[in-house]
C-alpha cells in the first residue's frame, strides 16, 4: 500500500574508538580481565555504515500501543533502521532479524543522539558465552573514564569482575544473582536512572542498587562492542520526571484575548483549540526538556504547532514542532505540511505516524542544538541546528530557554490537547 521507502544512515562520527590511547587501563570496560580477553581483533578493512530502507507500514507497525505512549515510553529503535543512532568508532553495528548486531571492530559505542537524564530504559539483549560488551548510560561519545564519565552497565561472563548487571568500576553483582551468559537465549533488562540512584534489574529481580555521591549530567544512551558477539532488541525508554503542564484555570499559561484563537478546558479536561491564529503561552521559560503530548485531529487538513524556545511575548517566534496529519495520498512518508513531530521549514517527519479522528501522543525533545520527536512511541524527526546563534529560533540557533506556545493556526482549527507534561533536563 505505502511503496515509498526512507533510507537511514547510521553516522560515522570522526573519532577515535573507545580504547583510545593515553586512557587509564582502569577505565577499559571489566578492566581486570585477562590481557587476551581485553583486546578486540581489529578488522582488516574498515567498516562502513550500512544502509537501512524501511516502509511507511514496517514503521507503523512499530507503533507503541497507546497506553504506553501516553505513559511517556517511546523506542530507541524502531527495528529496522538506525535512525536517531550515532556510531563513533569501526565496529560493524548492523540489523538483523528486528536486532541491532556487533562482533567485530574497534572497542566503540553506538550512542542515541538524544540525551537522557533521570529515565527508565527497558531492553532485550543475547550475549555469547564470553561476550563482553555493556549499555552506557549518561556518557558522552568518547568516555574517558567508566567511573567517573558515565555509567557502563556490564553484559560479561560470571566469572568477570563485574558480571552482568553490575555497574563497572562501582557496583559489583554476585554472579549467581547475574546468572550465567546463554548463547541463543534472550533476557531482559531494565535501567532505571533518577537523581544520584541507579537501579538495574535482570528480569523481574533487581540485581543492583547503586547511589553516586555525584549526580552525574543527563547525557547519551550508547551500546559497547568490546569483545564478541551480541545483540540488543526492544529498547524502549522513558524520560522520568513529567510534571502536568494543564489544570482547569490554565493557571501556568497566558492568554492572549485579543488574538482570534480560543483556548479552553473542556468537561474531559481537555485543551480545546479553535478558531483563527493565535496563542497560548506558558509563563516560565524552559530551555532543554521532554515534552508530552496527547492530541486529536479529525481532519488531514487542520493545523497546529508547540512552539518553543520562543522570545517571551512575541508572536510565535521560536522553533515549531508541527501537529497536522496531512499526508500525500498513499504515501505517509510523504507530509503535505512538515507531518507531526516535523521540525516546520527545517526537518518533515520522516514518517506521518499520527491518526487522524483518534489520540495520537507526542513526544518531543531538545537539548541544546538538538531536537527529535516521536509520535506513537516511533522517532520521527531528529534534526541539529547548525545556523548561526541568534535570539530568534526563526533566523537562527537558540539554545537559550524561552516560552512554549500553542497554536491556533487558521479559522479552521479545532485541536484537542491532554497529557500535557514536561520536564527540564537541567533539573
């Protein structure tokens, strides 16, 4: 039905791999191993990137059910392609089978290029007997140092100094509470991320609880190729922290009466938008932050937008995450107007992944010049601003925080909103 496909390119970041020289051999991921099981075999020919094509129906189908979506959850992969990933070394990420592979190449992270702060991250790995690999939380591209850059939850044997589900460098895991590796088995693993608590459970038992005497910064999400094979599936994450952004008196918003929009509660506790352009602003500035959203639009051709980063009291002026369904016939991954979760006039959405006469939940990010979005739980846009800084997202890159606004596009609006929630990163 929808032919149209979309290629996504993993990013080859020009980087040197995570074992980079003059690094502390106290910081190599489960640093006390033997000499031999530390070291990868280097390839003989550098890898390259693969391509990944996938339909408007492959993504679709990928869709998070509604009710985790409205929850806050969305995917990290969406199991077809690399979209919304960074590889930072030569190691040969791929997919296969709905997974994300490695097994050879330099010691490296594959990192989200979104940025996660308090979260609760849920996942599906496979690990060969002696694999060693791990999931970096709040790490930048290139960690220095495990103990102190970041959080490297290890994926290794029990006979490992730190065996899965230990935090490296921190906590260590009795190995019978990790379990042994088991070739061709998947198992499950849950990351839970707040304030200076880290909590890490294998299945349904918690295996690790780890308090950092440093909060560490909200940074990336990265998977390790160190030694052997393995394989991620079903990432899927949270952001935690949402705090209610409606109440009947829309007492954290300023209305413009002036303007041709109405915004209202409805009895469902719903934000009603109708009429002509217009307004409605929140009264504190945010800068870097998870926004959620539940929306509803019966018809392709009605509009909307969350602006935000906007100049405080001027009209509209400030990035715009666009709402608006429309699509050309047959083609989902072909927006007649940006699609929603596009960037307007900097990114179209990838995929239009909204239903119209039904709630639908967005999810939008930004952190400093970064700004993706999912809808469905399905990440649509991910665009980095490389203009010039200047006060006006409009002419340029704003980092600085500003107002969010909604929109009332035109006399045809008639948009629902609920779910509203934030929270700021730098919290």
């Amino acid at each position: 039905m929808f032919a149209a496909a979309i290629v996504c390119v993993a990013m080859l970041i020009t980087v040197i791999g995570c074992n980079s020289a003059g690094r502390d051999d106290a910081t190599a991921d489960s640093t006390d191993q033997s000499k031999s099981e530390q070291t990868a075999v280097a390839p003989a020919e550098p890898f390259t990137p693969e391509t990944y094509e996938a339909s408007a129906e492959d993504l679709l189908a990928a869709r998070l059910p509604a009710s985790e979506a409205a929850a806050g959850w969305v995917r990290l992969f969406d199991g077809h392609t690399l979209f919304g990933w960074e590889i930072t070394g030569k190691a040969n990420f791929r997919i296969e089978d709905g997974a994300i592979v490695v097994d050879q190449g330099a010691q490296c992270l594959m990192c989200t290029s979104t940025t996660w702060g308090d979260f609760e991250l849920t996942l599906e790995f496979k690990a060969d007997e002696k694999t060693n690999s791990g999931i970096f939380i709040r790490t930048p591209l290139e960690p220095d140092n495990v103990d102190s850059d970041c959080y490297e939850i290890n994926i290794a044997p029990d006979d490992n100094p730190f065996p899965t589900g230990s935090i490296v460098q921190r906590q260590h895991v009795d190995s019978d509470a990790a379990g042994p590796q088991t070739p061709g088995q998947w198992r499950s693993m849950t990351i839970t991320a707040q304030g200076q608590e880290i909590s890490i459970s294998l299945g349904d038992t918690v295996v690790c609880r780890y308090t950092d005497p440093v909060d560490l910064a909200a940074r990336r999400i990265g998977l390790q190729h160190n030694s052997g094979r393995v394989e991620f599936r079903n990432l899927k994450i949270r952001p935690l922290g949402l705090k209610p952004m409606l109440d009947a008196e829309l007492s954290q918003w300023k209305q413009y009466p002036d303007m041709a929009a109405e915004f209202t509660i409805n009895e469902q506790d719903e934000l009603h938008v109708v009429g002509g352009s217009g307004q409605l602003e929140t009264k504190q500035s945010y800068g870097d932050f998870f926004m959620l959203a539940d929306y509803k639009i019966d018809q392709p051709d009605m509009n909307s937008g969350i602006f935000f980063r906007c100049i405080p009291g001027d009209v509209m002026m400030g990035y715009e995450c666009q709402i608006n369904n429309d699509f050309e016939p047959g083609s989902r991954m072909s927006p007649l107007d940006c699609g929603t979760g596009g960037i307007f006039r900097r990114q179209d959405a990838r995929v239009v992944a909204g239903e119209n006469g039904q709630w639908s939940t967005l999810m939008l990010h930004a952190n400093e010049n970064k700004i993706a979005a999912w809808v469905g739980g399905i990440q649509v846009s991910d665009w980095e601003d490389t203009r010039e800084v200047h006060e006006n997202p409009r002419k340029g890159r704003r980092t600085l925080p500003g107002t969010i606004m909604i929109q009332g596009h035109d006399p045809g609006t008639d948009v629902l909103y609920r779910n509203l929630q934030i929270s700021s990163l730098s919290e």
